[in-house]
C-alpha cells in the first residue's frame, strides 16, 4: 500500500506532482497575493486564468481582479459587499450581493460583468443574494434572502428576468447560504431555514435525509454525484457528522471525524471546492480535519484529510476561509480572514500549489518544529491515519513513533 502512495503522481489540474516522499502531506509554500484584500467572502476564476474576489462592504471597493501581480477594481465595481460569485460557461462573470449598483448604474443584489462592462439583470432581486450556481446547460440560480411575489430566497435567471422556483420557502424562514446544481439538474439549497438543505426536483422541493442540525454554508457535488455539505451542523439526518457530511442520494455518511476547533461554539466549514482529480479542499474555521492538522482548510483523499500547505492563521481573530477557488492551471486560492497563510504574510487571500512534504517531523506544515507537531503526530497515529505511518511500511505502529521523534530531535535541513 505505502509503494502505491510512494510512486502516486497527482494531477491536479494541468499540474503534475510526482509525490517522491515517503508520505503523501502537502507542505508546500503558500504565496501571498499583493497586499491583500480587507477579507474575503467570494472567489471565482476566469476564463483568462485571473482571479475576481468578493469582499464584505467594510472600505474600499468590494469587488477586485487580481492580474498575476496586483489588485484593481473589476470596471468600477458595484456599490456594496458581494457575497457570491459564478463564472458562466461563456465567460461572463456574475456577482451576488447586498449592492444597488454596478459599473455606476443601477443593479440591485445581482449583476453580469462581461469581460468589459457591468450589465443589470432584469429588475434584480429585493434582498441580499448570498449564493450563486450553475447547471449542466448553464442554467443560473441565485439564493439569498428575498422575495419575487409571495415566493422566497431562491430565483432562476430565465434570460431576461427573475423566476420564482416555487413552493419552498416561506418568507421568515431565514438564509439560502449555499445553491448546488446536481448532474441530474435539481437544485439543492443549503442554508439556516428549517431543515437546513433542500432539494429542488423541478417541481417540489424536499428536505434532504432528514436535514441537519445546524446551518449550511456550503455545497459542492463530486464527480461520482455524491452531495457534500459543510456548515455548523453536528449531525446529517441521524448520523453524527461534525461540520461537514456527504449525501450519496440515500444516505448521509461522515467525512472522517470531521472538523474541529478548539472552541467548540466557533467552528464551521464555510467553503468546498472540487479539484480537477476528485478530490474535495474543504475551508472554514478549525484546527484539525479528520485527525490532520489543518488550520482552516484542509484536503480530502477520497478516505482521511491532509493539511494543505500549513493552512491559513489569524493573530488577533479567528481564521476562516470563507471562499476557494482553482485557476485553470490548478492553482488554489483561499480567502476568507487571515494575515498568515503558510510561513508568509497574506492579508485575507492568498495561492497554493499542491507539493509534498520536505520536512516530515513538521507534521502540521509550519515551517518551524515544537512541540505541536509531536502532539498533532500522536493524535493522526492514535486514529491509524496514513500521514502517521512514518516510515511508510507496516501501517501506524510503534516503530513509527521512534522513527518520528528521531527526526523532530534530528531538526530539520
Ligand atoms: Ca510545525
Ligand atoms: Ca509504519
């Protein structure tokens, strides 16, 4: 098993990893992006390869593109916070918010950048738009907070104005924070109404396995079909699932142990993002992943969470990544409220390319040995996770301890 991990070659998006370390952990450097952005709460990547984020309304423009070396405002922005944003598959860009405007013209919470100019979209939408997805044939669908006639939080664009996909929600039900499109068309809603996630078959919607008992955040579909949900749940239907869990269209299963947070109240996964391979990078509010130490976003192989790249840290607040997003050329981008992402100053976002691991005794990517690495080991050994078996033969076993302390006492080159 471990010569399979050894020789594994991941493809990531047009970018090729051949994985020569023992363990398969990925340390590799995060890189800040210019000087940052005030915080972030949505990503998206154009065709062009540039990144457009979203930003709270707290100064500054609230919508910018970064080009490969700097930030400037995407036309002349919209007036307010954007909280969603979704590329189309011919390239326009739309962005959701709590705005009036965009490129100076009138455009209430929704808006169409076409690569040169901001257009309105029909007569908008009366409240907050705070999710954003698309189908298989380009259908869009906006998730927020308000109402078309006597419809609520959910909306189809219909090619020139707002359609109601009705019957689901009733006014005072709280947030859509989250809209996916499954491969089938329907269209599942994640938020903090009752239940939590619902499912849109095109004529009814319905709670999914029974809800969950918190808010949801975030959805992503992977390739297989399967439904992820991450949120502020510790439960799917009946099975315990702590802050994220996976519907296979029967049955709500857990992600390993989930995520956790050493405060227990501030802990959630606000973020997921599919990779070109399969594979899930979950972002949110947390500390470990499964038994991985992972600072606020983590990586899942399919069975057990890696840390990516020593995650993202805040000094004076809680870090959170609240956005993910991958260029075409398989680079991640995580925003969210951080000033540190890896060993490097990064003020809210910041890159990442997938790399293995240099220095194994840094168990959780630091860049610097103490004494967390050795309880963060102890914790993935005591749950037989593979980045724990060390010297990669023979699984999780003592050996592995003495071979680990050996190179944490050893330092690092
Ligand atoms: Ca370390
Ligand atoms: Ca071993």
């Amino acid at each position: 098993m471990r010569s399979t991990f050894s020789q594994a070659t991941v493809v990531t998006h047009g970018a090729v990893l051949a994985l020569t370390a023992s363990v398969i952990a990925d340390c590799a450097p995060w890189s800040p992006m210019g000087n940052g952005l005030v915080a972030v709460t949505a990503l998206a990547t154009l065709n062009d390869g540039s990144v457009v984020a979203g930003c709270p309304y707290v100064a500054g423009p609230t919508i910018q593109r970064w080009n490969g070396s700097t930030w400037t405002v995407l036309g002349t922005g919209v007036d307010y916070g954007v909280s969603a944003l979704v590329t189309m598959p011919n390239g326009d860009l739309i962005a959701g918010g709590a705005f009036t405007t965009a490129g100076g013209n009138p455009a209430r919470s929704v808006a169409r950048w076409d690569g040169n100019n901001w257009h309105a979209m029909g007569t908008g939408l009366n409240g907050e738009v705070r999710a954003l997805a698309v189908g298989p044939n380009g259908e869009l669908y906006a998730g927020g907070l308000f109402s078309l006639g006597n419809q609520y939080d959910v909306a189809m664009w219909t090619g020139n104005g707002w359609a109601a996909l009705g019957g689901g929600f009733n006014g005072g039900e709280g947030y859509i924070f989250a809209l996916a499109v499954m491969p089938n068309g329907d269209v599942v809603a994640g938020g903090n109404f009752n239940g939590k996630i619902r499912r849109w078959d095109g004529s009814t919607w319905t709670t999914i396995g029974g809800g969950v008992d918190g808010a949801v955040y975030a959805l992503a579909v992977m390739p297989n079909g399967d439904l992820v949900a991450g949120g502020a749940f510790l439960n799917a239907g009946s099975t315990p699932a702590r802050r994220i869990a996976r519907w296979n269209g029967s049955a709500w299963s857990s992600m390993a142990n989930g995520m956790v947070n050493g405060n227990f109240n501030s802990e959630w996964v606000g973020s997921l993002k599919v990779l070109a391979n399969g594979q899930l990078v979950a972002g949110g509010l947390f500390e470990v992943a499964g038994s991985a130490p992972a600072s606020s976003i983590a990586r899942w192989d399919g069975t057990h969470w890696w840390p990516l790249g020593g995650g993202v840290k805040a000094l004076n607040t809680q870090n959170q990544v609240r956005a993910i997003s991958v260029t075409p050329s398989g680079v991640i981008i995580a925003g969210g409220v951080f000033n540190r992402a890896g060993a490097s100053l990064a003020a809210n976002v910041a890159s990442h390319i997938l790399g293995p691991n240099t220095c194994l005794a840094d168990f959780d990517c630091s860049n610097t040995l103490g004494a967390d690495d050795v309880f963060e080991f102890l914790n993935a050994w005591f749950d037989a996770h593979p980045y724990a078996d060390f010297n990669g033969r023979d699984g999780t076993d003592v050996q592995d301890i003495f071979e680990f302390l050996n190179a944490w006492f050893a330092g690092c080159p």
